[in-house]
C-alpha cells in the first residue's frame, strides 16, 4: 500500500489504529461518520482498539489531508473520505445532509489554488430547511424565507 511508505516517510508510524481508520473509509467511501460510529464498526472487529486512538487516528488522517470533517453547530463532528469538491447542506430541524457538486464550486477551488500549495480543505456551511421539514411549516413562513 502506498499510504504505508508515506507514512514512513513522513515519520509517522502506520500503527493498528491508523490502519483500521483507513480500511474503514476504504469501505466506506460515501458518507459523513461520526466519531462514534466510526468507532463501534472498527470496535466491532479489533476488540482492542479505544475511542481515544480512534479519535487520535482521524485527527492525523485529516491533517494528511486522507479524510475531511464537517461539522455543523450543535452536533457531533463527521469524517468523510470523499475529497470531490461538493457543498453541505443541513437542514436545522431534522438535520439530514444533502450534498451537492456544482460545477462553479472546482472553478472556485482552481481560484483559490496558489503556488506550491496543496488544499487539502476549505468550509462552506450552508443551513436551512429541508423539503420534507418545509412541509410541515406554515406557508407564509416560507414565504418570507424565500425573499
Ligand atoms: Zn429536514
Ligand atoms: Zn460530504
């Protein structure tokens, strides 16, 4: 694996914890985690592997710029391993996440390149209410949103 021989030369130790992190988004390469749930699947076959060095494995994984985390106010962070520039967007009252892509979001990235420099991140958060919660509000609250 390549990432192993980054890893050395780096100086950093590809250790039982960082690998299970890994082969979790390997398995996993859509979706937003949290910490927990990244935690109780990884728990499930390495008994002996703690929240903490989990949570100390991301950390590091996220610095190398391997996975991203998002977080929304008020909620618990996610990791995701999908580095395709796309947006967040929350809703506030049932909190589900929908992703997009729009084109002009990679013209923005090339925009915000500059020399010898690799992004490995950038946040845009966007709230808001969903289809499904915006259903359920009384129409001329939304209507008032929308202007
Ligand atoms: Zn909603
Ligand atoms: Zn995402």
């Amino acid at each position: 694996m390549e990432i192993k021989k980054t890893f050395k030369d780096l100086g950093l130790r590809m250790s039982k914890q960082r690998m299970a992190v890994l082969e979790f988004f390997e398995e996993n390469k859509e979706g937003h985690f949290s910490l927990n749930e990244i935690y109780e699947k990884i728990s499930q076959k390495n008994k002996n592997i703690s929240f903490t060095s989990i949570y100390r494995a991301c950390k590091l994984l996220e610095k190398l710029g391997l996975i991203r985390h998002i977080s929304f106010e008020e909620r618990h962070i996610h990791y995701e391993s999908n580095l395709t520039p796309h947006l967040h967007y929350q809703c506030l009252i049932c909190g589900k996440i929908i992703e997009e892509s729009p084109e002009w979001l990679r013209e923005l990235k090339k925009k915000l390149d500059i020399k010898d420099f690799l992004i490995t991140s950038y946040r845009i958060q966007i709230h808001g209410i969903c289809k499904e919660c915006q259903d359920k509000y009384p129409e001329d609250i939304r209507r008032k949103l929308r202007t």
